[in-house]
C-alpha cells in the first residue's frame, strides 16, 4: 500500500505525504517506527513497524530453567521490572501448590506498589517533555530518585533487579526498607501536588490534551487496550480488582477510572493511581508480619505437566503469562500477553484524523516501553 | 458469572463435537479447525456468554499437531474460557482469522504467523511482524539456527 502512495507523491497527483518516525526519534522511547501518512498536516493512518529489538524471549526461555527464566523478564518492561519477575514467581508457584509467607506477599505488594510510582513518575516526566515542558523532567527525575535508593539498597540494583524468585524474595530486605519507605511517602505526598500546578492545570497543556486521541470504551476492549490507558476509556480491566493476588486482597483501593476517554483522561487515571499506590503502600508498610523470606523450594523447580495461565497488573496494563509445561525443568512453551503488544496497534485508530503534534501527545498518553512489544 | 459446567453445556449446544478436557486450571474448550471462527462468534454474540475481550492468543508446536490458543474473558461477568484448535498439517497450516471479531487478533495472528508459520484465512494484512522475510518459523521445535542458538 504505501510503494503505492510513493508512487503518487512523485506524480504528484495527491496530497499525502508519508514520513517515517523513528525507529530514532527521541518520543518514541525506543527503537520504534511509525509509518504516518499525511494529508497536510492531518494524520490519514499510520503503520507501526516493530521487530527492531526483538531478541526471542520466548524462546530463549524454552532453553532456560524457571530461575533463569526470571532475569529474562526483567527486560521486557524494565519500568515494571518487579512485576514481571512476580507473575513468572507466582506461576511456578501455583504450579507446585506452595503457599508462600504472609511476609513475602506484604513486600511483593509494596514492591509492585514502589514500582507502580516510580514508572509513572518517569512517564510523568517523559510526558511532559514530549509536550515541551522540560521542567517536569527534573522534577519526576528528582522525585523518582528517592525510589531507585530504595532498591538499591535492599536489591543492590535500581532498574532490573529481580529481587523475587520461586517460593519468596531472594533475601530479606534491608533493615532501613521500611523507615525510608515511610519517608518517601511522606516526601512524596508533599511533592505530587507540585507536579499538579506545573502540569495538570497548565493551560497550554491542557489545550494539548483535552479532547485528543479519542479511544471509546468498545475500541480499548477491541483491541485489549489495559491498564491506565484502557481505564481512562472507563474499561474496567485493574487485575489487582479482578483477580487479587499478593496482598491485595487485605487493602482498600479503588480503581480508578476515567470516563474522558482521550489523552487528558489517560493522564488523570496515572495521577489519581500515584495517589492510591502510596495509599497501599500506607496501609500495608506497618503491617508486614514477621517471617520467613522465603517458603522452602527444591533447588531444581519442574513444573507437572500441564498448563497454567497467570495474569498481574503492571504499570502498564495487563501481563499474562501461559506455560506449557512438559515435566522437565523448561518449559516447553512459555508466552507474555504484555501490555504494551496490544496498547501499541490501537495508535492508527486513536491517531488518525488528529495532527502530527498530537501524534506525540497521544503516543506518549499511551506511556509505551519498546522492549515490551518485540520482547 | 457463570461456571465452568454452565460454560461448557452452553457451547456443547453450539459444537457438540467439542471436546472439554478434565483437570484444567482454566475450562478449555478444543474444537475442530472448521467450527472455530463460528464457536468464536457466538461466544462473542451470546448474550449469555459475551466473551467481548480476548486477552491473548498463541500458538504451541506439539511437533504431531500446532494447537492455537485463544484465551477470552468477559469484561461484564468476568468469566474466562481457552479456545482452543488443533491443526494437523504440519506443511501448510491454515486456520480461519479472528480480526472480524476481536480487532487485536489481528496483531496476535500476524505474531503467530511470524514465528509459526501458521496461515489465517481472510487475515487483513498476513504479513511478518517481528522477522524478515527469509527468516525461519523460530518456535517451531524443529527450527535450527547453528549461529544464534547454542544446543545444550
């Protein structure tokens, strides 16, 4: 189709224009291309083009143990790299029926929690970026920093730390964990207000946003648009709500929804979540029972045969996993439904009809991570 | 809601010949490759059912048979069920495509083309995603690559 549209370019019989976007471009966030047709300034459709970080996750992981397995995750959505590494963890788990201590399911949470923040205030900032606001950068970076000392000190890493293995944690955590937690709720309770003035009532942003990059709720459940990108279209799909697990079950949150459907709506639910992850966090850092890190594990984890399909929540949507299990201790077919594959190809029906420069806007309301999509 | 028993007396009056196996975590159903896409249909468009959103689809290489796997949920009662479909041509697989359905099957379907092989009939864009051309079906069990992959 497009060697066609070329082709009229240099006839010059229409007006459409195809431009190519990435796979350099700094708002894509990674190596992506975006195929856009343009009649003047006006997106007519786009073509994503993905593959270029693709490196066989999948079957990589046919090759690898369920320990190994892990690390691996870590580099699909390196901003929701907790989460993965737990929806493999809990797989295995509910595969060899072990129950882990009430301890590792508290951290668990509050870890995804920690993590929740911390890729939010990092889409927070890019976004405000891709919009021309540089000073929300800074003050995300600033902010997220605190988060990533946490880790640090407790995993040794601060991105992809693949804290979590089979049956717990791979240590306990540091002793300072639950004081500085508690410290950074309370600084980041008196910052989150902050990025309210500077962004969500700025009128030049706001402008940008409203109205821009409309998704109806049919169209999000169509294309299995989740996360807070489906939720700002009112779809009800937080699997933290739907099927609990960790320690989920034992707080109270709401899912946030957002009947606005466009990139403004997208950006509320992702502020109002910051709110609530801390509220989870509160209810939870005072509560952890003393225990066990981990539950006991044989030291080499085969699967009985059979399939188990699991589904978590990261920052960015829904994260299912489906293993096939054949007894050996790989599995014989090992796949990630992850969130950003089915967020990314709604781009072309949510773009099209709108400008160019809301291209960036609604791709950054989407808040995608490369990686995730070629795994 | 409803469970697994009612799920499957329901599409037993669909496709009798469904076959349910026993002592699954999820309910699963296998139909064969023709009555897949209208099985699909009604469990979209039965009210009763309202399989609306498909959480994922794949494909696994059995090495006797490809065996494509749909797993649906309902947003509005939030029951789940795996579709399932076996094909037994290794040489040229072909089953029906979804995208009529579920507009994000048709990104999972182009997926499983790439690294299957497997063909979708009235698929809108039956093009690679990930690889080249020339590439191989990478997760098929019988592929090799002596460069890339290291046997152990």
């Amino acid at each position: 189709m497009s060697e066609e549209i070329i082709k009229d370019v240099i006839v010059g019989e229409h007006e459409d224009y195809i431009i190519n976007m990435g796979p350099q471009h700094p708002s894509t966030h990674g190596v992506l291309r975006l195929e856009v047709c343009l009649k003047g300034e006006t997106v007519k459709y786009l073509v994503p083009h993905v593959g270029y970080i693709h490196r066989g996750i999948e079957k990589m992981c046919e090759a690898n143990t369920y320990q190994q397995i892990i690390h691996l995750t870590d580099r699909m959505d390196y901003l929701s790299a907790h989460m993965n590494n737990e929806a493999v963890c809990m797989i295995v788990e509910d595969a060899m029926q072990v129950e882990v201590p009430e301890r590792v399911k508290y951290i668990r949470t509050i870890l995804d929690e920690l993590n929740r923040i911390a890729s939010h205030q990092l889409w927070w900032c890019a976004f405000g970026m891709d919009l021309g606001a540089l000073t929300s950068f800074f003050y995300g970076l600033r902010d997220r920093e605190h988060i990533l000392d946490i880790f640090e000190e407790s995993f040794g890493s601060r991105l992809l730390h693949s804290f979590v293995c089979p049956g717990g944690l791979m240590h306990d955590v540091h002793p300072n964990f639950q004081k500085r937690t508690k410290e950074f709720v309370k600084y980041f309770k008196t910052k989150l207000p902050e990025y309210d003035q500077l962004l969500t009532g700025n009128i030049i942003f706001q402008n940008r946003a409203i109205g821009i990059g409309h998704m109806s709720r049919e169209t999000a459940i169509g294309f299995g648009v989740t996360g807070p990108s489906g939720r700002g279209s009112n779809f009800s799909c937080d699997v933290r709500k739907i099927a609990p697990y960790g320690a989920y079950d034992k707080v109270q949150f709401n899912e946030i929804l957002e009947p606005g459907c466009d990139v403004f709506a997208r950006y509320k639910v992702r502020m109002a979540e910051m709110w609530e992850s801390l509220s989870i966090i509160e209810q939870l850092i005072d509560n952890i029972p003393e225990g066990d890190y981990t539950a006991k594990m044989k030291p080499i984890i085969k699967l009985p045969a059979g399939e188990y399909f699991r589904r978590v929540e990261t920052a960015r949507g829904e994260l299912a996993v489906y293993v096939v299990s054949d007894g050996n201790k790989s599995p014989y077919r090992m796949k990630f439904r992850t969130p950003n594959f089915s967020n990314l190809f709604v781009m072309n029906e949510i773009a099209s009809g709108y400008k160019i420069a809301d291209l960036i806007a609604i791709s950054g309301s989407l808040d995608l991570v490369i990686p995730d999509i070629d795994r | 809601m409803l469970n697994k028993e009612e799920l499957s007396e329901i599409i037993r009056k669909y496709v009798p010949e469904a076959v349910f196996p026993e002592g699954t975590q999820l309910l699963e159903v296998i139909v064969p490759s023709e009555q897949y896409l209208s099985l699909a249909e009604k469990l979209k468009s039965d009210p009763a059912l309202a399989f609306d959103y498909l959480i994922t689809q794949t494909a696994v290489d059995f090495t006797t048979k490809f065996t494509v796997v749909c797993h649906l949920d309902s947003v509005k009662f939030r029951h789940m069920l795996v579709l399932k479909s076996e094909l037994t041509d290794r040489d040229n697989p072909a089953i029906d495509s979804l995208s009529g359905l579920y507009p994000t099957a048709e990104f999972f379907e182009r997926e499983i083309f790439d690294l299957f092989g497997i063909r979708f009939n009235n698929h809108p864009n039956m093009k690679r995603l990930f690889l080249e051309d020339d590439y191989g079906y990478p997760l098929r069990k019988d592929f090799r690559d002596e460069i890339n992959i290291i046997e152990r």
